[in-house]
C-alpha cells in the first residue's frame, strides 16, 4: 500500500523546519563576539510579518467544475448550484458563503462562476470573471475532469496544469493582490470508482462519459485496468502537489491540506444517480471541510 503523500511532507517539513532552526541558532549563538565598531552600527529593520489570514471573509466568489455547480445532487445530469459547498442557499448542506456570512449576506455576496466540464485551462477566465466582483476570497477546486479524460493518455500534462494554474493566480493578482484564496484538494477518483462500482445503476450512468479514465469497465479487475487507474490516480497525486506548492508560493492562499483528497465518501455522500459527484450530504461536508480549514486563525 503506497504512503500518503502528505505524510511524506510532513517529515520533510520537519526536516526542513530543523534545518532552519539549525541554521538560525549558528547565526544567533555562534561565532566571534562583535566588535565596537558592529555594536554602535544602526541595527536593521525586522521584517514584516506575514499578514494573518482573515477568517470572516465579507464577500466569496467560487470557481471549479462540476462539484462547485451542485452537478447531480438534485436531478440526474443536471447542475444544482442551490446546493454547491461554496455558494449554496440550500439549508441542509450549509455552504460556506451561509457560514461565512450568513444567509442574507450569502445571497448579496457570494458568486459562483464555476462550469460543469472545466479543466484548469479554463480557470483563468473564470479567475478573471471572479476577480471583477473583488471578492474578499476566492475558493477553488478544479481538476477532476483534467484526470478524467477518455483515456488516460489524455489526461492533461502535469506541466500544463501548474502553467494554468499560476496563471489563474496571476489572473486574480492584477485585479485582487490582496484577495484571500481557498484551494481545495482533487478528490480520490480511484476511492470514488471502488465506492461507485457496487452500485448497477451508477455504472449505467458511467457509460454516459463520466470519467471513463477512471470508470471504464468498472468492473474488470485485470492488470492493464489496475495499471489504468492507478495512472490516473497518480495524476491526481501530482496535480494535488502542485496545487500546494504553487499556493505555498502566494501569501494570501491556503491549500486544504489534502482534506478533500483523504475524505471518504461513502454511499451518503454520493450522487444516487451517478455514484460519483458529491449528493447534497457529501456537498454539506465538503462545507465543513472549507469552513474548518478557512476559519482556523493563523497566517
């Protein structure tokens, strides 16, 4: 069984945080005492710290795929943003925007621009779109549909998904420098095809083109199909690096941590109709998962 990948960095993040502390203390504590000349120099500024990160946001633009669109959560192949983690008004999911801002303040200031279908190629003009409400935060979560292609030679090029990325990013700085980002992890693709493949009707519904990187002949277990999957699995691995790494470089965005990635939707939180995208209940956790992760005080 592979390791989870934020378990790994997690120890290099300590390595790398004791390497630092390392260095500092030889810098504090080690060498040859200063002269008279180094005492009565004028000390250099401190630099600033880190802006603390805002966890009441006034305003929220969302933008993604299927997911942020509610995408079969009320009917079979049809979007419900009523219900979206991110923007939703409906009560029994309790999106983010209510949880931020309550209902009225949801329904004046919350936007989602979001597209059923959208690949990161496509979140620069939705980042552009968002950028022109000047939202106080902008979530994220896109790139399920770059992994689930028609096969998995198709699916979008790790180096691609990091040069779109960057620019939604920039696309969002020239208008926003400030503007708080929640990016939000790809989910377990190959969690959801284990989950969805007990289901006889979800899998009629797979033959209609969801994800068939992935779903295809989901019940074949030979080793070209393990193989298939596990590529795109491990694409979704590689697109969730590089959505940590390219935020960890932008001081006003915060990545999930994998959350999304590591949750385990069950047969609750799932479509009834295509045993794939989130239902209402798996659409009400990933607004716990946001709001939790959004509201933590801290830079």
């Amino acid at each position: 069984m592979r390791k989870r990948r934020h378990r790994t960095r997690a120890v290099c993040s300590a390595v790398a945080a004791a390497s630092v502390l390392a260095v500092a203390g030889c810098d504090t504590a080690g060498g040859n005492s200063a002269g008279p000349e180094a005492t009565e120099a004028k000390a250099e500024p401190s630099a600033k710290p880190a802006p603390a990160w805002d966890s009441t946001p006034a305003s929220l633009a969302a933008v993604g795929d299927s997911i942020t669109r509610g995408f079969d959560a009320c009917k079979v192949l049809s979007d419900c943003p009523e219900v979206s983690w991110a923007t939703g008004s409906d009560t029994s999911v309790d999106s983010l925007a209510v949880r931020l801002l309550g209902a009225a303040g949801a329904a004046e200031r919350s936007w989602n621009y979001a597209v059923t279908g959208a690949r990161m190629a496509d979140l620069p003009s939705q980042m552009a779109r968002a950028a022109a409400r000047a939202p106080e935060l902008v979530t994220v979560m896109i790139g399920a549909n770059d992994a689930c292609r028609a096969t998995a030679a198709d699916m979008t090029p790790v180096a691609d998904f990091r040069a779109d990325f960057e620019d939604a990013l920039a696309a969002l700085r020239d208008t926003l420098p400030k503007a708080q980002v929640f990016v939000a992890s790809v989910p377990d693709l190959k969690r959801l095809w284990s989950e969805g493949r007990t289901n006889p009707l979800g899998k009629q519904v797979w033959k209609l083109g969801i994800c068939p990187s992935m779903l295809a002949d989901p019940d074949v277990l030979t080793k070209a199909a393990a193989e298939r999957r596990d590529a795109v699995q491990d694409r979704v691995e590689a697109y969730n690096d590089v959505l940590e790494k390219v935020c960890e470089k932008d001081r006003h965005c915060r990545y999930d941590g994998d959350a999304v990635f590591d949750y385990h939707f069950g047969e609750t939180q799932l479509s009834q109709w295509d045993w794939f995208h989130p239902s209402k209940d798996g659409q009400a956790r990933l607004a716990e998962i946001a709001y939790r992760i959004i509201s933590r005080k801290g830079a």
